[in-house]
C-alpha cells in the first residue's frame, strides 16, 4: 500500500487529515481519495476519528492481489501509524473507526476558499 496523508486543517492540538491511496487512481488520474482522520494530541495518547469510504473498503479486497496478504487491518495500522510514531508524539492511540458512504456526503462552508486551497 502507498498510503499519503494531507493535513486538511489544524490547531496546536488537532489536525484533520485526508486521506490519498496513491498506487489506485480516479479518472482523473489523480490518487484515490479513500478517507480522512480527525486526531486530538491529548498528554498521554491520541485520540479521534478514522472514516475509511464504504466505497473504497467494499473494492478494497477486489483491488488487492490475492497473495499481497493486505488486510483492512493493515491499512489501518498504517495510517494510524503516521500519525503516532513521530518524535514527540504520544505513541498510545484511542481511534474510532467508522465506514460511511462518500456519496451521501458533502462539505458545507461560508467562507471562500483560496485558490491555491482548491
């Protein structure tokens, strides 16, 4: 798995974080946007919320090679891995995983976004 990790928002204790699978690519060739995580940095762990896209853990086991031996399992570890194994960083994690489907969501905002943000 290629799995790449893009803060979307933070403040000195939380970061919101999208979620890329860069080996799997949508039509416009970019790479597969399969979830995001909200984690708090609290003293002594991290705690927070992993929404993995129904859509892609449905296809997740349909786009693996049957020998690679990944597992949904594995992908978690791994994201959550990114986020708890930097210096200075509490390495205990309490996370709630959850798969809601994409297409029902939405993003609501009244502000503008920058260009650059686009």
């Amino acid at each position: 798995m290629n799995i790449k990790l893009r803060r979307t928002a933070r403040t000195p204790y939380s970061e919101e974080i999208a979620i890329f699978d860069a080996d799997s690519r949508d039509e416009g060739g970019e790479a597969v946007n399969i979830g995001k995580l909200d984690v708090h940095y609290v003293d002594d762990q991290i705690v927070g919320t992993l929404l993995i896209w129904a859509e892609y853990a449905t296809n997740f086991n349909r786009t693996r090679p049957a020998d690679s031996g990944e597992t949904m399992t594995d992908l978690i570890d791994e994201i959550l891995a990114e986020v708890s194994e930097p210096l200075g960083v509490a390495a205990e994690y309490g996370i709630e995983v959850n798969y809601p489907r994409l297409d029902p969501h939405e993003f609501v905002a009244n502000h503008t976004r920058d260009e650059e943000e686009a």
